[in-house]
C-alpha cells in the first residue's frame, strides 16, 4: 500500500490552510464552505496533490496519508451518538482536512437514508449496535463489503480519517487485484446473476430525519434488487462490486459457488490495518473492499473515532437519484 508521511513543514502548511477555512465556516456541510475547499484543495501542499492524484489517475486500491498530529483535548471524548454532534464540531479540522483531501480525487456525495443527510460521517461504537453490521457495531465482525454496493452511484472512493484508536482496531481491507480466481468462476462473476440488498445503515430505524419517499427508495431495492456482476470492467484488471452479508444468489447452484469460492479467496487474502491517530485511509471502492475487526467497546469517551466520506468522480450520474434538498445527496 502506497503511503506518505507527512513532513512537519507540510502539515504546518496544512494547519495554516485549514485554520484559515474553519475561521469562516463553522460546518463542512455547507455548500458554500465546499465551492471553496474544491479551490482551497489546491493550495495543499504539492506532495500531496501530486500523491493523491497518482492514486486517482492510475487507479490504485488503497493508499495512505499520515503525519497529522491529532489534539485530543481538542476533539474531546468519542461521542456517544453521531445525533449529538455538535456545530461547529470539535473535530472540525479534521473534517475539513479530509473534505479538501477528497476533493482532491473527487466530489462529496452523502445519503439521505444514512446519518440524516450529512456527508461527513462518524465511524464509532454506539451504545446497542454492538451486534449490527454497522460501522457503529463493535462486538461482531464487520464483514468485508464495497460501500453502498446496493446502488448503482455508489461512491467511487472511501475516505477513513483516524481520531483515535487507542485499542489498535484492525479495518480489514481486501484488493480485487490480489485474488487468484478459476477462469470459470470468472466468466460467471461477470454476469448478471446476484443480487445486493441495502445494507442496515440505510434502514429508517438507523436514521432520525428524511422523507418517508427516501425510505421507500430504499425498501423497493431491498423487496425487488435488480441482478448485478461482482465483477465487471476490463477482464484483466476488473472492478468489483460486492456484500456478502446482504448478498443472496436464487435458484442459480453454479452463481452460489463460484460466489462463495471468490468470497473463500477474498478472506483469504484479506489484510488488517491498524490506523493510528492522524492517519486518512483512501480506498478505491471499485478496486477494494473493507471490514472491522470486531472489539469491545468501552463507551467511555475514549473509544475508536473515525470520520467517513464517499467522493464520486461523476457527480452528474447521480442526478436521478438527487435529494430536492442538495445537490450532492442522494435519496
């Protein structure tokens, strides 16, 4: 996996950057604050363009950016809920960090089925997740997916950026380049035999705000999923498109093998990665997968934080499926 460290020069670099947005825009969320941070992004310093558009331009699967010094006083305990954020955020510079950086590959995209609409997200244990295959669980494994690999816009990157993590917590992450798969098996993954229902962040009961036509969006994927490909694109380096959990394969025996055979081989090859505080984990969500080891939450303040973006290089494909509310929110 690429990875680049930043310099103390640099992240200066980046703090003045950042300093300079948060002394004018108390939220990420906004429209105006993002039309600037798609400017601003730019003024990153060149290591980073440069690194970052490399991983874009040639596709890679995953790729690392660490060197942040995270101020814990600063972005206080783990929340309890992702409901009682606070605006501004305490982590409001890392959020704006992690916008400029996905702006950099991409435009934000955000769900108005999941997280109430937000585009930032907050990757922490709550209080009765523990067993739900959420990124708010803790005690069961989170199982290896693409994200939102339900819908047809889902986002063309991942980006993970570390808080805390004091418990060492492994995201297990997968690359389809790595998999030794039997060209019989190959040739049926290709085809339009499987079906990927929406995955329980999308519910309504995981979510507090959004029209009842949203969920109802949401519900008719699940009651009648269309039949996709897991893998798809240039036979000699495909994407993929894959949830185990919530994928199903009816009355086709040879789909169901060769599917369960590809997921015997990605668990196989699939490798933790421990993120410390201050490191921002980008994943080409065409090219890889990603999971959680499952841990036990302290609810305590000090548990892992993460923050979550998806970035589409296309955000025009998305027009039909556009929340009346903002342009960059499906639903």
């Amino acid at each position: 996996m690429d990875h680049l460290v930043l310099t103390a020069q640099e992240f200066v670099a980046e703090l003045d950057l950042v300093e300079s947005l948060a002394a004018r825009h108390p939220s990420v969320e906004d429209e105006e604050f993002l039309a600037e941070a798609w400017v601003r992004a730019h003024d990153l310093p060149e290591r980073v363009r440069r690194f970052l558009g490399d991983f874009r331009r040639h596709e890679h699967a995953t790729c690392i950016i660490s060197g942040h010094p995270i101020d814990d006083d600063l972005i206080g305990p783990t929340p309890v809920h992702w409901r009682t954020t606070t605006v501004p955020s305490t982590a409001l510079r890392y959020e704006i960090l992690i916008v400029l950086y996905s702006s950099l590959i991409g435009d934000l995209i955000g769900w108005a089925t999941q997280q109430d609409g937000h585009l930032v997200h907050e990757v922490f244990p709550i209080k009765g997740h523990e067993q739900e295959q959420l990124g708010s669980g803790s005690e069961i494994l989170l199982t290896w997916h693409t994200e939102d690999a339900f819908h047809p816009c889902r986002g063309d990157y991942l980006v993970l950026a570390c808080l805390r993590n004091p418990d060492r917590v492994a995201t297990m992450v997968g690359q389809v380049g790595d998999l030794q798969l039997r060209p019989e098996d190959v040739e049926i993954l290709n085809e339009e035999r499987f079906i990927i229902r929406p995955d329980e962040s999308h519910l309504a009961r995981n979510n507090s705000d959004g029209s009842a036509a949203n969920f109802d969006a949401i519900q008719q994927m699940a009651s009648r999923p269309e039949r996709v490909s897991v893998l798809y694109g240039h036979p000699h380096g495909p994407y993929l498109r894959t949830d185990p959990y919530f994928m199903e394969v009816p009355e086709d025996p040879l789909a169901s093998a060769a599917l369960e055979r590809f997921v015997d081989e990605m668990d196989r090859r699939i490798t933790p990665v421990v993120l410390g505080p201050g490191d921002f984990l980008f994943l080409n969500n065409h090219k890889a997968v990603h999971g959680r080891e499952p841990f036990k939450a302290r609810f305590d303040g000090t548990d892992r934080w993460l923050k979550r973006v998806n970035a589409t290089r296309d955000l025009r494909k998305s027009y039909p499926y556009r929340s009346v509310a903002s342009p960059r929110v499906l639903g």
